[in-house]
C-alpha cells in the first residue's frame, strides 16, 4: 500500500528544508538532432507473434495499448480495468503520464527507447513489444493514436503493430517513422524492476524508476536502484539514486556510504556533494560539509538555490563556534 498524499507530500517539504536534493537520477536535457530514418533491416523477419490483442473502442486506445504490453509480460489487467487510470475524458484521450503512471502501479519501470527507428528494432529481437504513440493527422491538426509495435518485416520494409481494431496491422515504414516523428517518436518498453533491457541507458533507467520514490513505493525503487548499480557499476548516479533511498528510510550510514561512493565515481557530482554535506553537518562535521562544496566548480542553475541553502547552513554552524566533532568525519 502507497502512502497517502499528504504523507508524501510532507516527505518532499521535510527533505526540502533538510536542504536534500532529490533530483539525483535526472539526465541533462538537450535539444538534438533526428538520427536518419534509414534502418539498417535485421537479417530476418522479427515477429512477436504471442503478444496479445485487444480491440481499441472509441477513446481507448490507450488502455487498449497499455493492456497489451501488460499482459505480454504475464500481468492480469484488462482495458476496462485500466481506463479509469489513464483516459482523461475531458481530453477524450490518454496522456503520456497517465499511461506510465498506470504502467508503475503494477511495479515496471517505464523506459523511453532512443528516438531512432532501430532501436525499436533491436526491442523486438530481445522480446520487448514496444508501446508507441503516432500522430495518424497533421501537426497542426494532430489525431493521436497509441500502438504497439510487434514486429519489423524486413522484405517488406514494414512495422507489424497491434493497432486499433487491426490485430495485426502491416505499416510501410516510411508510414510508420513519418505518423512517429509527428509524435516525438515516444516510444516505451516495460521492465521489471531487476531486469534492465539490453540496450537502455543508465540515465533512461533511472529516470523511469525515479517516480517510485515520490509514490512512495521505496522498496521498488531500490530494488531497481541496485539493479542499476550492478549494471553500471562505475557510474556515480545510481549510487546517488540509491542514497535517496537510505536517507528516506532511515538509513543514514548506509546513505552516506553511497554518496561517498558517488563523488569517488564523479568528482562533481553536484548532488551527491550537497546531500553528502547536508549527512555531514548533521553529524557535526562542518569543516568535512565545507570542503564537499568548496569542491564544486560549476553548479547547473537548477541546483543553485539549494547549495546556497546548504552553504549559508554551515556558514551558520561554522558561526556558533562548532566544529567537527566526530572522529570519522572525513
């Protein structure tokens, strides 16, 4: 059971005086260019014949969608079971968020696939029917439309999608990239918490499971963490995702273990360095909280005011006269 949203709401205004930062797993964002759309076919067809159908009604192509790539993966759910979670009847339709908040509820991460068409590709060849969004109208007069794709034939040059009332719909590829560009290319596979797909990055990971701790669903969002750690072993975000998690739960040691375990890995690591200062001060080790941001070069604007939060805390305690108390401050 989640806790309720007062709760989590107290959590996020308890952290934030704390000075804790909780975007710890977030990518930078960046405007980029589109990859060509010319695939590179694989040497055979790949088709995820298993993957089940059901017919799309008026409005519901998103529960539709969502529900096909669910119990592909062997979850009991339904369309109707899912619409009152996803379809926002004022928009007669499905938001993103909606369609992946869902997709959480039954503990899966939610990854974002790269926006060139081989990666879609390369989901299937490892068994991941992918949920994608089209624009079947124009940009400025859009009709969206949620799909799954399920195979890729490469004779015909053509995407295989579950689709509408069209079990098994055979999209020319040229078709298909131009109705996904029109839509972002937002393209999505499920996973399980301890099972990261192949060719997933640890930014997209990470920024799948994140939600999980605002949801308050901790132990899901470990569970994925670690996984990380495992798969990603020198970078220092999943042990700054990690520490989120400790802290929450009480676990300051083990918090500050994984945040000194971040700033070996990265050495500006701007988050882990203010939560790492923040365990520190509260501990009484003020001159060990001061080095960890006097070693910050740059600060992205984004994390500015909380460093200063930080800073001006210590400053304060630095003021009082205190002093580092503890024999293992570091």
């Amino acid at each position: 059971m989640t806790p309720d949203r007062d709760a989590r709401g107290r959590r996020t205004r308890t952290l934030r005086r704390s000075g804790w930062l909780l975007a710890a797993v977030l990518a930078s964002g960046g405007c980029a260019t589109r990859p060509p759309t010319q695939i590179d076919p694989p040497p055979a067809a790949v088709e995820l014949v298993d993957t089940p159908f059901f017919a799309q009604t008026a409005h519901h192509c998103g529960p539709a969608a969502l529900a096909t790539v669910l119990v592909a993966q062997g979850l009991d759910t339904t369309p109707e079971s899912l619409a009152p979670w996803v379809f926002v009847p004022g928009r007669e339709g499905s938001l993103q968020a909606e369609m992946l908040a869902a997709a959480r509820r039954f503990d899966r991460v939610p990854v974002r696939l790269g926006s060139d068409p081989q990666a879609l590709i390369g989901a299937l060849e490892r068994g991941h029917p992918v949920l994608v969004l089209q624009n079947l109208g124009l940009r400025r007069w859009p009709r969206w439309h949620y799909a799954v794709v399920i195979g890729y034939d490469p004779r015909e040059r053509a995407f295989i999608l579950r689709s509408g009332t069209t079990r098994r719909e055979v999209l020319a590829e040229r078709r298909f990239v131009a109705s996904w560009e029109r839509a972002d290319r937002w393209a999505v596979v499920l996973a399980e918490p301890d099972a990261i797909p192949t060719a997933t990055t640890v930014q997209d990971w990470l920024a799948g499971a994140a939600p999980f701790e605002s949801l308050g669903r901790l132990a899901v969002a470990e569970q994925a963490y670690r996984a990380a750690i495992t798969r990603w072993p020198q970078s220092a975000l999943p042990w700054q995702a990690i520490s989120n998690v400790d802290h929450a739960l009480g676990r300051t040691a083990a918090a500050e273990r994984a945040l000194r375990r971040a700033v070996e890995l990265d050495d500006q690591a701007v988050v882990a360095r203010n939560n790492l200062a923040n365990l520190l001060l509260a501990r009484g080790c003020v001159e060990a909280a001061q080095r960890q941001v006097d070693t910050l070069r740059q600060v992205p604007p984004r994390f500015a005011t909380a460093l200063e939060q930080t800073r001006e805390k210590i400053r304060l305690a630095a003021a009082s006269g205190a002093a580092d108390r503890a024999a293992d401050c570091g």
